[in-house]
C-alpha cells in the first residue's frame, strides 16, 4: 500500500510525465522509497484509483488545451494541494484553469530540465523534503539505550534528520 501519491495532470507531454517521474524517482530513492511502492503517480485516468488516506499532492500543467480540468477541479474541492505549472511565455491567465488561478503556480524555467524545482515542490507538499523530516526521540537511558540506537539508525537511513534525547533518571535523596 502507498504512503504518498502524487498526480501529474493537465497538458503534459510523454516526455514531461517521464521526466519529472525520474526526478522524483531519484529525490525518494535518497530515503529508501521506490515508486509503485511506497509512492504511486497518477495520471488524469488513474486519480480515481488514488488511496484518499496517503499524503497527495499534484501538479496541472498549463497549456492551449485543458485536459483534466474535472479532475483538478475535485481535488482543488477535497482540499487536496494542486501546483499550477507553465512553461516560459506562457500567459498564466490562459494557460491554467480559472479555479487554479488563484493558487501559487511555478514557471517551469529553461534551466531546469530534470524539473527538480517542480519535483520538490510536489515533495514538500507530502513532507518529503529532507528539512521537513525531523524527529526527536526522548528514551530513559536505563531502559531503552539500546533500541532507541537502533530506532535512530533506521531512521537516519531513511532520511530522517534524528535527535536523541536519554532522560536521566532522577536519584531519590534518602534522608
């Protein structure tokens, strides 16, 4: 079962669709997780598909036509983060879907072919940005040293930015 999902719509070509899956395909693989698995992307035919427990995110791109314009539509009214994209010197207006248009959209830039700054914006929207992966584990050094090394292990080989904090267990007076 997938943990995130993501959703490539709108008016991207074959080769924009597999461009930006690799990107994001190499961004997660630096955490361990592998497209098909732990993360899926759906396409306008696919959405309907999509596990509504995951954490989602998608991206329309902008174009002269408007594919999927009833699929962004729904998931702009589930509340679900949609990425409006243009490609240089296009009208923003024209390009994206007036519902979209108030949403914060990005200019897909010239040199940016691998469309990373599209990839992790999709990716923040889930919290899979290295910054946005941060836990504190809090153990009673008596106890637990020993699986709470190994909980910040496997952690930290996920991508997790990981702080260890043993509580010092507080000595009775006995007076």
């Amino acid at each position: 079962m997938s943990i995130y999902e993501l959703a490539i719509l709108g008016a991207a070509t074959p080769e924009e669709r597999t461009t930006l899956t690799a990107t994001i395909a190499e961004m997660v693989g630096e955490f361990k997780l592998a497209l098909n698995d732990e993360i899926i992307v759906h396409d306008g035919a696919s959405i309907a598909e999509r596990n509504k427990r995951a954490a989602f995110a998608a991206v329309y791109f902008g174009g002269s036509e408007q594919p999927d314009v009833e699929v962004a539509r729904e998931l702009v009214r589930s509340s679900a983060p949609v990425v409006p994209l243009i490609s240089p010197g296009v009208d923003f207006s024209t390009a994206i879907p007036d519902f979209l248009q108030s949403a914060n959209g990005l200019g897909r830039r010239e040199d940016d072919p691998t469309m990373s700054e599209l990839a992790m914006a999709m990716l923040e929207c889930v919290g899979l940005l290295r910054t946005q992966r941060r836990v504190f584990v809090n153990y009673r050094r008596t106890e637990s040293r020993t699986a709470a090394v190994q909980l910040h292990d496997l952690l930290s080989v996920r991508g997790f930015d990981v702080f260890l904090d043993g509580c010092i267990p507080v000595l009775q007076d006995s007076f």
